[in-house]
C-alpha cells in the first residue's frame, strides 16, 4: 500500500519538476516563434507600415486581394495574389526547390555511395566533401559571384579551354542564366548535406545482405536497385523533404548572388523587399504569411505520411 | 584482371572528381586573396606569389576585427544559452512520462520548419519592444528560434537511447531531477552536446537575415553581412581582393572545425533525420 502512494508522489513529482524543466524552453519559443508567427498575420490583416505599427488598423484581406472598381463597371485587383511579380517568385522559388533537390539527391547518392566503399584515405574524402557545407552561404555566393565573373572568371576559362562556350557569358548578370547560376551554387553547397543523410541510410544496410548477392553472382546495378535503393528509401525519402522545406525559404543565396532581378527572385526575397526596402510593411506580411502556409502544409503532409514515432513508444 | 584495372581507375577518377569539385571553390578563394593589383585580373590556376595586402588591408581597417569579435560574441552565447535550455528540456522530454509528451515534441519540432520570413515582421515589432534593435543581443536572442528546436531534438533522441538503469539508483537514494541531470546524465551527454554546440555555432556564425535587418550600423555588424556589404565606389572597383581575403579569414575556422571534429559534425547533422 505505502509503496504505490509513494511511487505516485514520486511520479507526480517528477512530472511536476517536467513542467519546471520546460518551462524556460517554452517560453523562449513563445516570444521568438509563436507570438512573432502570430504577429506577422496579423500585420497581414492590417494597414501597419514600418514607422507606425501599433496604430495598424484591420483591413480584411486587402493586403492579399482586392478589386478596385472605377466607378465605370470597369476596375482591377490589386493584393500579393494580383501581383505578377509575386507569381513570378512563386514560380521561380518552385522551380528552384524542385532542381536544386533533384540534382542534389542524385549527386548525394552517387557521393554517398562512393564513401561507403572502403578505400584508402576514406577520411580525408569525407572531410573534404563536407567543406562546402561548412562554409557560410555569403561566403560561397561571393567566391562563386568571382569564379563566374563574366571578364575574369575562372569558370568561363574552363568552360573556354574545354571548348564548351565560344564567348564568356555574364552568368549572375544576363537574366537567361542567373537562376542557373544560383542553382549551380546551391546544389555545389548542399550537396554534401544530402550525402551524409543518405550515407547513414546506407551503413545500417547489413553487410551479409552484399555478401550474398556476391555468392550469388547477382550484378552490382541490379544489387543496388533490388536491395540496397529500397532500403536506403526512407533515409533518401527524409532528407528530401527535409531539403525540400529549406529551398523552399531559400533567401541568402538569391539576395547576395543575383540582387534584384525578376529572374531569380524568390518567394522569401520578395516578402523582405516589400518589408524593409519599400516600407510595405502589410503588404510583405501577407507574402510572409503565404509562404508560411505552403511551407506548414508540406510538413503537417509529411508527419501525417510518416506516422513519426514522437512518444518514444518504440525506443 | 584488365576489367578490374578499369574498374579500380574509373573508380578513384570520381573519388578525385568529387574532392576536387568540393575544395576548388575554396581553393581559388585562397588563391584570389593572395593577388593584387593586375594579377588579380589574370586567371591563374597555381599560386605566383604570396601578397599579404589583401589581409593586411583587412585587418588594418578596425571596424572589421570588431565585426569578427560580433560574429564569435553571438555564436558563444547562443550556443551556451541553448545547450543551457535544451539540456533541461530534454531531460524531461526523454525521462519523464507525462501527458502531452509527443504534441509538445511535435511542437518544437515544427518550430525549427518555421521559415525564418515568416516571423520576421513579428519579430522585428518584438525587438524594437525589448529596444534590442542593434544590438547584439537582438541576434542571441532572435537565433534561438533555430538553435532551441534542433538542439531539443537531437538531446531527447540521444536521452532516450541511454538505459532506464542509470538513473534508477538516484531515484532510489532520493536524488532531486535537477541533481540527476547533474550527476548522471551530464557525464554521459558530453559527447552529444559538443555535436549540438557545434552544429548550433556554425549556424549562428552563418546566420544572414536577421542579422540583416536587426543591425543598422557597420560596428554592431557580423561578418556574413559585413561581406555581403564589402563594395567598390562602382560596380567596376568591386575590391575582390579584400572580399576573398574576408572571406578566407571567417571561413578558415569554420573548415578547421570540420577538419577536427568531422566524426561528431557527421552523427550529429544524421541525428534525428535518420531515426524518424
């Protein structure tokens, strides 16, 4: 009898210090991300402009839509969702998760693949390949705006050498290639990223499993796509969409790299133009909101399909 | 033995591909940084020289060795703060069973998804409420919306993977959960703090929109801004030189670190993702 009353004063206690423990955390999180999240759709409702943001006053969705009569049955829309610059980002931020992704995930496997083998000087290939994931993003934008100078680049050099381009080409500068500029940055950067996820996938694939196959005669392409790609499936599925959400607000890279042009502007560089550059305080908070909302489906979408073990149930 | 030959030749061509595509880049900057004057404007693919003035020319303007001083003061602290907050958290989050468990992990782990944007006009009201605004700590405080959440995350996943039998002694002597944390648990989470700490510092240090927007002035500045803003008096006297040898001089930390602790880089950024 005395050993149950105890053991609930003990777990009550314990649950008790729980709350205490959290405590701290949780309020942290609650004035840096619920209450700002909160506050920018509210702002998104309302007239707010930089200088005045406690006189902003609620103005429905004009912010996102509005049609604007002009009196003679003839009138237009105006909002974010009007405007075709915001579709152009849309699209632009769209094209550039699905490319940068694709191509990473690919180059991370073929990478990941290679550093799963045993070879001499392992280590040293692996360090090596995560020095463009640890160099800050500014950094990788300015020596690649160098490398792809359109008068002393190094890169149209090579590409002049080889005799794959006849004349040097203006890669962050002339619109037709500033999006591939980017994304060639992009995926040089984050590649490595998307290869450790996948070499991990990869080392808890059992190594009896290869030697079998070995026995067996089986060829290499057909072991990969019958054993090893189905296991490694859910460690690739993962990383995907973990990348997927990031491309998504990509922002640093466009900014610094190709500065104001319609051809690479992306979904989080048109909110912060519209917030601080041209003082469109609601305006640029409703385009804040709209990418909140695509990016809050995918990962609601993508906990639901996993079934995530968060209770720690199964560990 | 021919098939093999080509086989092991093809095989160590693409591991050379693969590490020289990834030290190039960072190469070429080193090589660019060690150029002035006409030599910069020649494309060379081996070192000439080495002119120092680049760096010299760097360091000797002040206001960029108080940039870097920023960029170390912000990244320390918030490492601190948040290994702080996270260790507690995550103690309660993997050693306790309470009501709410999952929905609360669920929660902080949908805050590290938050795009940065979509809380920056909210927080930028929140700053100039706290009249952080540039300020450094405007930044400490405006990271842990990244910092909090992966670090939580990968704490409670490495807690829950130590055995119940190490703290049930301690519970049984009566110990308080703050003197478990203390006694048993911190010996053991070396290990997975140093990842998080690391993985948080680099981070921090690389951190580009807050610090765009929460700073104003040149000497509050950190250094992914201070480079982002190194400019000539027109487009045509962009000062490469200076900009590579800036940017050499915050990287080269950040690649030492790799170097070291590669191992621990690794299990951490695998941390979490994996096991989902």
């Amino acid at each position: 009898m005395t050993g149950t009353t105890t053991q609930s004063r003990l777990s009550r206690n314990r649950t008790r210090s729980a709350w205490l423990f959290l405590a701290p955390m949780l309020v942290t999180l609650a004035i840096v991300a619920a209450w700002p999240l909160g506050r920018t759709i509210w702002f998104s409702f309302t007239d707010a402009s930089l200088d005045m943001m406690n006189e902003a006053r609620w103005v429905g969705i004009r912010n996102y839509l509005e049609y604007v009569s002009w009196g003679d049955g003839q009138g237009a829309y105006y909002g974010v969702l009007a405007d075709a610059r915001w579709w152009r980002s849309v699209w632009n931020t769209v094209m550039f998760s699905v490319v940068s992704v694709s191509f990473e995930t690919l180059f991370g496997l073929v990478i990941a693949l290679v550093l799963n083998q045993s070879f001499k000087g392992r280590g040293i290939v692996r360090a090596a390949v995560l020095i463009p994931w640890a160099i800050p993003t500014i950094v990788s934008a300015k020596m690649w705006a160098w490398m792809m100078h359109d008068q002393f680049g190094i890169l149209n050099d090579m590409f002049e050498t080889v005799g794959l381009i006849s004349k040097p080409i203006a890669w962050t500068a002339s619109p037709d290639t500033a999006m591939i500029a980017v994304l060639i940055v992009d995926i040089w950067k984050t590649t490595p990223f998307m290869a450790l996820l996948i070499l991990a996938g990869l080392q808890m694939v059992p190594r009896d499993m290869y030697e079998a196959t070995k026995l067996d005669g089986i060829p290499a392409f057909r072991v990969f796509r019958k054993v090893t790609l189905p296991l490694i499936m859910p460690a690739v599925l993962v990383a995907v969409v973990f990348r997927t959400l990031d491309a998504l607000r990509v922002f640093d890279l466009v900014y610094v790299l190709t500065p104001n042009t319609d051809a690479t502007r992306t979904m989080s560089v048109y909110a912060r133009e519209n917030l601080f550059d041209y003082d469109q305080f609601a305006y640029g908070s409703a385009a804040s909101t709209l990418l909140f909302l695509v990016i809050a489906l995918i990962t609601i979408g993508f906990i639901m399909a996993t079934r995530m073990d968060l209770e720690g149930e199964n560990s | 033995m021919k098939p093999n030959f080509w086989k092991r030749t093809g095989f160590y061509a693409l591991v050379a591909f693969i590490v020289l595509q990834a030290i190039f880049p960072f190469y070429y900057a080193v090589l660019t940084s060690l150029e002035s004057g006409q030599a910069l404007f020649e494309v060379n693919y081996l070192p000439k020289k080495l002119d120092l003035s680049n760096y010299a020319g760097m360091l000797s303007q002040g206001v960029f060795g108080k940039q870097i001083l920023n960029s170390v003061f912000v990244a320390t602290v918030v490492v601190i703060i948040s290994l702080f907050l996270a260790v507690t958290a995550s103690f309660a989050l993997a050693r306790i069973r309470f009501r709410g468990r999952g929905l609360l992990l669920l929660t902080v782990l949908s805050v590290s998804m938050f795009p940065q944007i979509a809380v920056l006009s909210g927080l930028f009201e929140v700053i100039r409420f706290f009249n952080l605004f540039n300020s450094l700590w405007s930044l400490i405080f405006s990271y842990m919306i990244f910092t909090l959440p992966f670090t939580v995350w990968v704490l409670t996943t490495f807690m829950r993977s130590l055995p119940i039998e190490i703290e049930e002694a301690a519970i049984m002597d009566g110990a308080s959960s703050f003197t478990i944390i203390r006694k048993v648990f911190l010996p053991l989470m070396w290990p997975a703090m140093v990842t998080t700490g690391l993985l948080a510092f680099i981070h921090a240090w690389n951190e580009f929109l807050f610090a765009l927007t929460f700073l104003s002035t040149d000497g509050q500045r950190t250094v992914p801004v201070a480079i982002a803003m190194i400019s000539g008096s027109s487009e045509f006297e962009v000062p490469w030189g200076n900009i590579m040898a800036a940017s050499v001089i915050v990287t080269l930390p950040l690649v030492g670190l790799v170097l070291i602790f590669q191992r621990k880089i690794v299990s951490g950024l695998t941390a979490g993702a994996v096991k989902g």
